[in-house]
C-alpha cells in the first residue's frame, strides 16, 4: 500500500521534532517547514496527500497559510494544531477549509486519527471541542462567544498582550507592524466594548487566552 505522504508545519524546534517522531511512526514524513512562507513553498514542491500545520507561527500564521494554500488547490488537506481550546478558533479554522482541528495537549491520540480522517475527506475535531463547535446557532444571533468576533489575527495580537508583550515585541513576532498591532488592539476594544488596557487583559486571561 502506498504511505500516506504528510508534510509538517512548525516554528518551535522542540514541538516538531516529538510531532515528526509521532507522525513517522504511521506515514512517510517529507518535510517540515518552520513558518507558512515556507509551508507554501514546500506544499507547492512536494505535494503531500496531508498538511499538519500549527496556528500560531511567525508572518504568515497556519489560518492564513490555509487561506492560501486552499485558493491555489481547493483539494488540499489540512489539519491545524494549536494550544488554544477556543470554539471560536476552531469554527474559524473549519470555516477556512481546515478538515481537522487538533489540540497540541492531545496530540498524542488524536492527531494519527485526524491524518486519516483529513486523507478520507472527513473532518476530525478534538473531542472535548467538538460537541460545542458543531452546535448550530440561529442566523443573526450573537455569539455566545465574544471571541468569536475576533479576527483570529485579533486573538493572537490579545493573547501576546495578555502575556505581557508590548506592541514592539507583538510586532517582531507576528512580522507586522507596531503602528498594525495598536489597530488591532483598538479594533479589538471597540468590538468588544472595552475601555481600558487592564479591563482588555482582565478579559483575556477570564477567557483563557492568557499562558
């Protein structure tokens, strides 16, 4: 039979190397890309049948990796790892074309069965996620979620603010702009109704995006 072709997508050198050990012990593993500019490059150049890419990379994140990848070849597969256990993360990332939706934490047992699920044209969502992003709500309705009407660029600039970072430091890892990221922040407390940083990291942490 042939080996299922897989091509791995992740910054943090330590991360990849126990996610190539566990994805190698099931498929042929052709390649691992440290960012989604090189993701793009080597999905072009190698074709894999499967693209395990994590979210949150430096410049071009996993999301709009995908957003990419899926207007070059509407067939592509993709299952997305990511830290975040946020419906509204996962939603989105369906939302784009991703078939699986793997939390890091439960790699492990779950990522082999999302591979499968994503060659087969399934789509795979970590089951402690999955009955709240398949819940259906009514059109027009608010989001239970108040992150959902965050961008996912809109978290991540939330999440590195809620781990202390300043616009300079959020600039440098997300390959933006300091003056992009204080436009997120404000578009972020204006969607969310917020008036002051400390009521901004207060929310995050109470919503988990915080390390």
């Amino acid at each position: 039979m042939k080996p299922i072709r897989v091509l791995l997508a992740d910054d943090h050198r330590i991360v990849a190397e126990g996610l190539s050990r566990l994805l190698s012990r099931e498929f042929e593993l052709v390649g691992i890309a440290t960012s989604g500019d090189k993701l793009l490059g080597m999905a072009r150049e190698l074709a894999p049948d499967v693209i395990v890419s994590d979210i949150s990379m430096p410049g071009m994140s996993g999301l709009d990796a995908l957003a990419r990848l899926k207007a070059e070849d509407p067939a592509v597969r993709v299952v997305l790892l990511t830290m975040h256990s946020n419906v509204a993360y996962a939603r989105e990332a369906l939302q784009a074309g991703a078939l699986g939706y793997v939390l890091k934490q439960s790699a492990v047992e779950e990522l082999i069965m999302a591979v499968r699920a994503a060659l087969a044209g399934h789509t795979f969502v970590s089951p402690e996620l999955a009955s709240d992003v398949f819940r259906g709500g009514s059109p027009g309705t608010e989001p239970a979620d108040p992150l959902e009407a965050l961008s996912l660029r809109q978290r991540e600039v939330l999440r590195l603010l809620a781990d202390g970072c300043s616009a300079k430091t959020i600039a440098a890892r997300l390959d933006i702009s300091p003056r992009t990221v204080e436009s997120h922040k404000y578009k972020i407390m204006q969607t969310l109704d917020i008036a002051s940083n400390a009521e901004l990291i207060r929310f995050a942490v109470r919503h988990g995006l915080a390390s």
